[in-house]
C-alpha cells in the first residue's frame, strides 16, 4: 500500500471500530457489521476519502470462507437432502427479483433496460459493475443503486432476525476455536485454492477456497471447531466497512435520484424474498432465521459473515448465495443481451 492508501485504510478502520463499539452500546444487532457499514456510509457521504485495499479484502474473504466450513459435520452432509427444493427456489427468486426489480426502476424513474437490469441483478456486485463498464449505461446509477442495495439489506436482514426473536446471537460464543497450528495451515490452504479458483474465473473465488478446506477438513475430522473470534471480530468490522466505502467520493446530489431507486428496489425485492424464505421454512421445516439469510439479496461475503455471527446454519446459507451468484454470472449476459437487441 502507498502512504495515501495506507492513511485512507486506517482513518476508515478507525470509523469502522468506532461505529461497531457504537452498535454494541445501543445493542444494534449484528453490531460488527452494521455499526461499521453505517458509519463509514455517512463519513463517505460527508467527503472523506475511505477506502479498503483489495489485499485486505481478500484476507477477510478468506477468513469468511472458512469459518463457513466449520459447521459441516456428516449430520449437516445428511441434513442437506432436503436442500434440492431450496435450491429450485433460490433460482427461480433471483429470475423474479431480477425482472420485478428492473421493471420498477425503468416505469417508476425512467432508466434505460440496460441500466435498470444492472441496477436491479440482487447480488455479484464486481460482476455487475464489470459488465456495467463494458456496456452502455449509466454506471454511476448501477453503482450507487447496487450499494443502497447491499447496505439496507446488510442493516435490514438482522434485524428482521432479531425482532422475530429467531436466534440468539451470543450462543456462537461458546462454539471451541481451532487450535492455532491449525487454523493457520486452513488459512494457507485456503487461499491456495482460492487462487486456483481465481485463475478459472470462479465468481467469489477467495471465499469458495475457505468453504471448500473448511468444509474437507472438518467433515474428514482433521480439524474441529470454529474461526476465534480474535480474527473474526476484524474482519466483521472490515467487512462491514468495506460496504460503507462504496459511497466514498459520491455527492449527495449524484446519490439522490439513484438512492431512491435503488432504495424501493430494496424494498420490492425485499418483501419477495421475505415471502420466499417464509414459504421455504414452512414447507422443508428449515429455520426461518437461516431461510431469511440465504434468500436475502445481499452481498455473499456480508450474508454469509452474518449467518455465521447469528449462529444461522451458515452452510445452508453459504450453499444458496453461492448458488445465486453462479446463476447470475450466467443469467446476466443473457438478459443484457436481450435487453441491448431491445434497445
């Protein structure tokens, strides 16, 4: 990192901490991702240059992975016979989202289908925001709209969980920790196979190399336990952060029009997934708080640390956002493509 980076990391660190110390105090669910995410949003907002190095996010990807994979144990592999269904549902959810969503921002605010389906695709935002900058339409609108998206629905899931009294947060404290030598040796293997990943152009490749080591480790019984909360905790508030830095040298004049779209697409597709996770619990008896996680169009990386600090079945959450983003790295250029022929 050069100096400026550097001083930009740590000023937005710094707000990160002390937006999650201000969580705790309110007694904020999921404090260590919310706190940071708000208060480094408003820093943005007001002007201050904040940014999170790629390196660094890559780290908390890792991390993330694999403190999903440490909840598999061959009961969950036997569980997860009952996963198919769910699966079905995930994509047929995102198709609905997708289209619904795209809908309301061209009827509602006048956008362009090229620029509406990029602004409303409910997740995969770096693939979004790729496939925005080699396409015609307004980038900065799939941006910000993208961003409202992933902040809501980070600040909004854990509180649905929470009102509806689905899970007791603090019972993933007294999970055991890995023992060192082996988290360590996780944490090599992991980003080993994470860069393999990367060079096969898997989407959220960093994170997909600690699911898979977790998940082979403790399902074989050569590890047990789950990721400390000594290096979980950072990485929460990093992650968090991260989310909050995506409004970094935006106006408020450029993030008004696309805030409110992006905001009643939130909404919209908010309730559709809610409906959907309720459906899903009610039909294949799985836990309404992990339901409401997996079928949350938020980011992969934020659901999936928020499934893990809820203590919500992290591996069926993980298993669906992983899904999602999959299909939509192969329904994307699909719709573009119709949608550019339409023009």
């Amino acid at each position: 990192m050069s100096p400026s980076e550097l001083r930009a990391f740590a000023l937005t660190a710094a707000i990160g901490f002390a937006g999650a110390l201000l969580a705790i105090l309110i007694s904020f669910p999921a404090p260590y991702l919310i706190g940071p995410a708000i208060a480094v949003t408003l820093a943005s907002l007001a002007g201050l240059r904040l940014a999170v190095p790629q390196n660094v996010r890559n780290v908390c990807f890792v991390i993330v992975g694999v403190s999903m994979g440490t909840t598999v144990t061959p009961e969950v592999i036997v569980a997860a016979r009952t996963w198919p269904m769910s699966f079905v549902m995930v994509l047929v959810t995102m198709t609905v989202l997708l289209f619904t969503s795209s809908m309301l921002l061209q009827r509602l605010f006048g956008y362009d289908r090229v620029t509406s389906l990029l602004a409303s695709s409910p997740g995969h935002l770096s693939y979004v925001l790729s496939l925005a900058a080699e396409t015609r339409c307004d980038v900065r609108t799939v941006s910000i709209a993208q961003s409202v998206r992933v902040l809501a629905l980070t600040i909004i899931t854990p509180i649905i969980v929470t009102v509806l009294d689905l899970v007791d947060s603090g019972t993933i404290l007294a999970v055991p920790v890995m023992s060192l030598p082996v988290l360590i040796g996780s944490l090599v293997a992991a980003v080993a196979l994470g860069a393999l990943f990367l060079r096969l152009r898997l989407p959220a490749a960093l994170l997909l190399g600690g699911v898979f080591v977790s998940i082979a480790t403790h399902v074989t019984g050569f590890a047990s336990g789950a990721v400390p909360n000594w290096l979980l905790i950072p990485t929460y508030v990093i992650l968090g952060a991260l989310i909050g830095t995506r409004f970094s040298g935006v106006s408020l004049a450029e993030v008004k029009k696309a805030a409110i779209a992006g905001a009643v697409a939130t909404v919209a597709v908010t309730f559709i997934a809610v409906a959907t996770a309720f459906g899903v619990s009610h039909m294949l008896d799985i836990p309404l708080d992990a339901a409401l996680i997996a079928f949350a169009p938020g980011g992969l990386e934020t659901m999936s640390a928020m499934a893990v600090m809820l203590d919500a079945n992290p591996t069926y959450v993980g298993a669906h956002h992983v899904l999602r983003l999959l299909f939509l790295s192969a329904l994307m250029p699909l719709a573009l493509a119709r949608a550019v022929r339409q023009r």
